[in-house]
C-alpha cells in the first residue's frame, strides 16, 4: 500500500498542499477534507465582487488548480468535518462516522470568524466568512436600509464599501485610530478612511463597542462614547479564530492555533500546519508565536509542508515568504508587502491622485512597501525588500525622478519648487 497523506481543510491552503504534495511525490495518495460541499473556492470575491453584484451568485468562485480530476491517487471529501484527531493511532475521525488513516498529516482548517459570546444571539448580526455568510449577508443587505460594521480591518471595509454601493447608510466603527492599521500603518490607513468620508461612510474611529443588544427584535450597538446607533443589520468583522476544537486532547501545542516551526512541522511528528491555523514560534518581532493570515502564505507554507513530508527533520526547508496582502475598496487596490514599519517614504505617485508607492524602513533598510493603482511598481518593491536595500538605493531604484521622495506623516506630500 503506497503512503498516504490526509489533509484537513480544503481552502486555498489545502488546496495547494494537495498539488504540492502530488507533485513532489507522485506515487502518495492524498485525501483532501472539507467542511463545506464546494470545492476549494476563493474567499477575497466574497466581500468585493460577489457582495456588489446584482444577481444571486449560484456558487463560488473556485481556485484555479492543478489537481487532475480524474487522478486515481487523489480522494476528496468534501462536506464533512473533522471531529477529533488520534496521532497515536494516525486517524483523523470525521462526522459522518468513518475514519482516515494516515502516514502524514497536514492542518489546514483555517479560521472562523471570531464574534464575541454576549453578541451571537442578537437578531441582524452577521459575519462573512463562507459562502453560506455570503448568501445570508446579500439577503439582508437587499431588505435593509442601515448598517453597522464593527471592525475596519481589510474585510470591515471592504464590507463597508459595498453595503455604499448596495444604497445602504454605513457606520464604521474601529477601536484603532485608522482603519486597517496592521495591515497599511497610520498614515496609509488615513488615506484609506478618506476613501470612506468621501463616499458618505460615518467612521467612528478610536472607538469601542460598550454594548451590542437586542432591542425590539432589532440590534442597538452602544459606543463607548455613549453613541447609540439602531440599524438593520450588523456585520461582526473584528478578527478570526483557528479552528481547533478538533484538536482538543491530541498533545499538539497550541497558542492561538497550531503552533509550527519556520518549516511548518508541529510538535508531532509526521504533523505538519499550514495557512490561517498555523502560529509561527517566534514569529513576532517581540518574541511571541505569530500567524500570518494572507493569501501568499497560505501557498507558501502548503508548497513548504509538502516539501518536508517525508524528509528527515535535519533537512526540513523552511518558508521564507514576504507577507503580502491586497484589498479593493472605491476603485482603489490597496497592496502592501513586507513589514509596515514607521512612517512610509512616498516614492511615486500621490496620495491625492489615488495612485502612490511608499516604502518601510527599519535602521535604513526597506522592509515593506504599500501601493494604490500601482501594482507594477509594488511588485519590483518586492526584489529591494529581498536584497535588503538601504533606503537611498531603493529610491533610486523605484522612484519618480519628477517627485522628491517625501517621509509622511499626513496625507499631503511635498514637491519641489
């Protein structure tokens, strides 16, 4: 019997482990697992085009992939979900009753929206996550006339945008002093809930929620600054949490998600974590496990496992990916790569203009751009942040000879004379 790798999660990140793991090792069988009935479709279109269009989407968008259909190695079971996991006995249980044996196991179930246990019952609050969230969402944005968004993290505003352009009266409300902080720093997010003042959006920025009740059989969301906003619906977009319950008493460690090495292997062995469950060690600059919840990584840590599934531990490979993360928003696409690290240096382009490049640096040296409209650019900013160039150099490299390249602090930059 040839070896056989289980896989669970079927998102983009177990997608890719499949195609990896079939194509470093030809003679292994997988078996990919997924909670929802849909082969492994994209998620960004459920908050952008999905959420804007007119017509009822039938099914999601899928992935592209390489996995051939008919390849007699390759089992998908989709619609079902893993219940428990058993590393002394290799066994995945799933719901319907059956077991998976297996001889390398890769996590890969991804996250759930995190919404707090006081707000789950009250009637209009909605989350976005699957496909089914989509269907939910579009329904009530087509009855409702107001909305609430709580969190503007990437998928908050993007949310916030189409409940504008869907004709619904939108209040945004984040505990930062920006949206989208982590994601573009404070001088990008600025330009970011510029995007939103000027489409009619009320931000309500540095604020928290004291309270999200039922009133009438309607959500009342109280700010801490004693706001009380009444709207139809309100969508809960402040974060998401590992899928783990599956996990409980199988020995892996855990720290707000399945706690990996550089080389994606758990404190098992023969278990490897990849994608939104996976929580570097060490990933943070100050020490504590990280997890990388962005699309390249997703593919970069599954091409990793895959790599390292039956390679002694010594010579285990490690994933050395940029972070990089993008969002559309008022025709406005927002990509950031590497680390946001202090004030940004505008390059090229402006604010004004919807149209920039500005880069990161730490001790001198870039560690991450941010661009608007300028994709080309961003995607040679990737190099300079790969060489380690010191700033000067990358200015020079990348910059608009027309612009003197401007350390920012506001969203107006300053040209020579």
């Amino acid at each position: 019997m040839s070896r056989h790798v289980v896989i669970v999660g079927a998102g983009v990140a177990g997608l890719r482990a499949a195609e990896a793991t079939r194509r470093h090792h030809p003679d292994v069988r997988v078996t990919l697992v997924g909670e929802e009935p849909w082969a492994p479709y994209q998620r960004p279109p459920l908050s952008k085009e999905l959420l804007t269009r007119v017509d009822d989407p039938a099914e999601p968008v899928p992935l592209n992939q390489a996995l051939d259909a008919d390849d007699p190695l390759v089992v998908r079971r989709l619609g079902v979900r893993a219940t428990a996991l058993d590393p002394a006995a290799r066994t995945v249980t799933l719901d319907d009753g059956s077991s998976l044996s297996w001889d390398r196991l890769v996590i890969a179930t991804g996250v759930r929206a995190a919404v707090p246990a006081a707000w789950r019952d009250v009637p209009g609050v909605l989350t976005l996550r699957t496909f089914a969230d989509l269907g939910a969402l579009r329904d009530t944005f087509t009855r409702a006339r107001s909305a609430v968004i709580v969190g503007a993290g990437v998928l908050g505003c993007e949310v916030a945008a189409a409940a504008r352009q869907r004709g619904l009266s939108v209040d945004l409300v984040d505990a930062a002093d920006q949206p989208m902080l982590r994601m573009l720093g404070p001088e990008v997010g600025r330009f970011v809930a510029g995007l939103h003042h000027e489409q009619g959006t009320l931000l309500h920025l540095g604020r928290h929620v004291a309270d999200l009740a039922d009133f009438a059989g309607g959500p009342v969301v109280t700010l801490d600054d004693g706001v009380a906003l009444r709207p139809d619906a309100v969508v809960v977009a402040v974060g998401a949490a590992p899928d783990l319950g599956w996990l409980d008493g199988a020995g892996l460690e855990l720290d707000g998600g399945v706690v990996v090495s550089a080389t994606q292997a758990t404190s098992l062995p023969d278990v490897f974590a990849v994608g939104d469950v996976a929580v570097l060690r060490d990933g943070a600059d100050d020490g504590r496990p990280m997890r990388h919840e962005h699309w390249t990584y997703a593919g970069d840590s599954a091409a990793t496992a895959a790599t390292n599934l039956f390679l002694d531990p010594a010579d285990h490979v490690a994933t050395t990916a940029l972070p990089y993360a993008w969002s559309d928003q008022w025709g406005c696409k927002v990509q950031t790569l590497g680390r946001v690290s202090g004030p940004p240096t505008l390059v090229r382009g402006s604010f004004e203009d919807r149209r920039f490049l500005a880069l990161f640096a730490e001790d001198g040296v870039v560690v991450g751009a941010a661009a608007c409209n300028h994709v080309p650019h961003l995607m040679k900013a990737r190099s300079v942040i790969e060489q380690g160039r010191t700033l000067p150099d990358a200015v020079e490299h990348l910059g608009d000879r027309t612009a003197a390249p401007t350390p920012t602090t506001t969203l107006q930059e300053t040209r020579p004379s």
